[in-house]
C-alpha cells in the first residue's frame, strides 16, 4: 500500500545507505583534483555515496570481480620479477591502481595497492602478484587519509609510523629481494595543503618518512605521490626517498613539456620517477565519456596512446601506473587496444630503477 513502510523495508533502505557509503573512492585523482562522490557512468562494480557526501581522501572500492576481461590470459612462463641486472622481466612495470591480482596479466603487469591492506591479506597478494610476475607498489598506512590525520586536519607523523609499524611482523624482505615489491608508497599528495588541514606535509616530513620506512626495510625503495618539480622546490638532499611521482592529465599542458620538466626536476634531486596517467577523470573531453568526477573526462584511446607514449618515451621512468582500474572502462575494445600498445612499449622500455 503506498505510503506504507514495513521494518522489513526499512531495513533494506538503510542497508543501501550503507552500501553507498562505504563504497567510496580513492584521493589520488590527481595533484589538486581528487575524486569526488559522483557516481562513475563507467562503472559496474562501484556504487557512489549520494553527491557531496564522500571526502576528497577515501579509498577505492577493490574490483573483485571473478571474470577478468578478455585482455588479462596470464602467461604461463612468468617468471618472479626482479630488477637486478639480467632479470628475465622485460622493462618496467605498466598498471593500475588497485587493480586485483586476477587481472594481472601480460598487458597488466603491476599494481599499486593504495588502501585495504592488512596483516591477513598482504601476503597473499604478494604471492599472487609473484605467481604472475608482477611488480607491486604498497601503500602501508590503511589507504584513507583520515587515519593519519590530527583532529585539525593535519597531517600526524606519529600515527602514520604507528599504521607502518603494524607491518613489521609480517616478513616482506623475500618480496623486496625479488622485486615483486616495487617500493613502499609513503603518502598521497603531501603538497596539496586544502588535503592536510590547510598546512601542507613538508618536504622535510616525506623525507623523514622515507628515514623511518628504511629503518624498517632498508632494501625497499620509498615512493611519494608528489610531482618532482614540488619535491625540488625544498633546499634539501634527500637521502631516504628515492622516488617522486609525475601523474598526467590533459589539463597540465602539453605532455611532452610536462614530463621533461618533472624529469629535469627529479634528476635535479637525484630521485627516480615513476610516471603514469589519471585515465578516468584527466581526458580532455574529446572521449565524450564521463569521468568520476562532475564535469570531468575519461581519456579516449587516442588520448591513452598519445599521451602514455610520451611518457614511455623518458628513458628515465622506473614504472608506469594509471588511475584507476574500471572492469567496465577497461574492457572496452578500444581502451583495450590502446594499453596493449603502451604496455608493449613498457616491456621494452630500459630496465631503469627507482633508486637514482
């Protein structure tokens, strides 16, 4: 009868209200954009919070879909990686955040876990990953921002040593040695002050972080997600960090100025530079399909190949990862296309390392 509302029905109301909000997406949309609570026309695995409701910082909903796309038949002559010299990997690692271990594949040959990692799941990921020969970037400190933020916003040093610390009970160094982990990912967008509060992380700061996680694990190379260009502004050396992150979209200008300058900017510093793309919101509108974000697009394959063929050029890129992996997005015929392309130039891309 309208009008009528059993308990039943409010049950099922508030359990999907429920499922909206936790699935929420990741803030590493890109420098100065994050993903906001749209919901992504692409998508369909993901539901999105209501419009307005999910904070800048979140974590992706994990794609865990049993039936991989026609693009992910797994070679069965993997070998574990390693990036010593004369390892049997060609090139550099070329994937997606968080894309799950049955998609990897000879396209997909690595993945950055930015959020949901614990001390159950994370070996069983790296042994999956192994199994497949590929390389893993790991992000240690639960993914979503809010767990290393004061109650100002700010960003706590001390929180996040406490997330990292939980790790070491659980024996990463077999990884490390073999290169299926390809380095730790210290923090998302340190530069970006509106993420932090109002106060930005220091460059001070990452590199402490970058101090502490070699405490740790000295043989594991530490990442930041902050463009070289920002790193190199700070009268510093860095000693413990050994990588910057150089994340494109249509908006930053020309492709080939951009990443000459971010590269200029790493080597100026002597850090490595890992280099990939914001493929679901950083189109430049021409793909017509829209991005996760309102008013934003996803790259069309033409933007996929010219744009990732540019960055693929840099002799000096130790890996190549793309924002975000979507079942949908990903398994349309062009799309497919594109990447095979690009991760054909990644395999042959010089076996450069993050450690410069």
């Amino acid at each position: 009868m309208p009008g009528c509302y059993t308990a039943r029905h409010w049950r099922a109301g508030l359990r999907a209200v429920a499922s909206a909000l936790v699935l929420i997406l990741v803030g590493c949309g890109d420098d100065g954009t994050a993903p906001t609570s749209q919901p992504a026309p692409t998508a369909d695995t993901t539901a999105a919070a209501p419009p307005g409701t999910a904070p800048p910082d979140t974590v992706p909903p994990a794609d865990t879909s049993t039936t991989p796309p026609s693009d992910t038949t797994v070679d069965s002559t993997a070998t574990p990686p390693d990036d010593s010299p004369g390892s049997p990997v060609p090139g550099i690692a070329f994937g997606s955040f968080e894309m799950q271990p049955h998609f990897l594949s000879r396209v997909h040959t690595g993945t950055v876990r930015a959020g949901g990692l614990s001390l159950t799941n994370i070996i069983p990921l790296l042994d999956q990953a192994r199994a497949k020969g590929a390389r893993v970037v790991l992000r240690l400190c639960m993914g979503r921002d809010k767990f290393v933020k004061n109650s100002d916003g700010t960003f706590s040093l001390t929180k996040w040593k406490a997330l990292v610390d939980r790790f070491t009970t659980v024996d990463l160094t077999p990884y490390i040695a073999d290169g299926t982990i390809l380095g730790h990912f210290l923090i998302d967008e340190p530069s970006r002050a509106s993420k932090w509060g109002g106060k930005a992380i220091t460059q001070a700061t990452v590199e402490e972080m970058a101090r502490y996680s070699k405490r740790l694990w000295p043989e594991m190379t530490t990442i930041v997600r902050a463009p070289p260009t920002w790193l190199a502004e700070a009268p510093m050396s860095y000693t413990d960090l050994d990588a910057g992150w150089a994340q494109y979209r249509a908006s930053k200008g020309e492709v080939g100025k951009w990443i000459s300058d971010e590269v200029a900017a790493a080597k100026s510093r002597g850090l490595g530079l890992v280099v990939g793309m914001n493929l679901l919101d950083g189109g430049n509108g021409s793909s017509r399909i829209p991005g996760w974000t309102k008013g934003l697009y996803a790259m069309s394959a033409s933007e996929i190949t010219s744009y990732g063929t540019e960055l693929l050029s840099q002799s000096y890129a130790c890996g190549f990862f793309m924002w975000m992996h979507d079942t949908t997005y990903y398994g349309r015929s062009d799309v497919q296309a594109a990447m095979e392309g690009l991760s054909a130039k990644a395999k042959s891309h010089s076996r450069t390392s993050c450690r410069q």
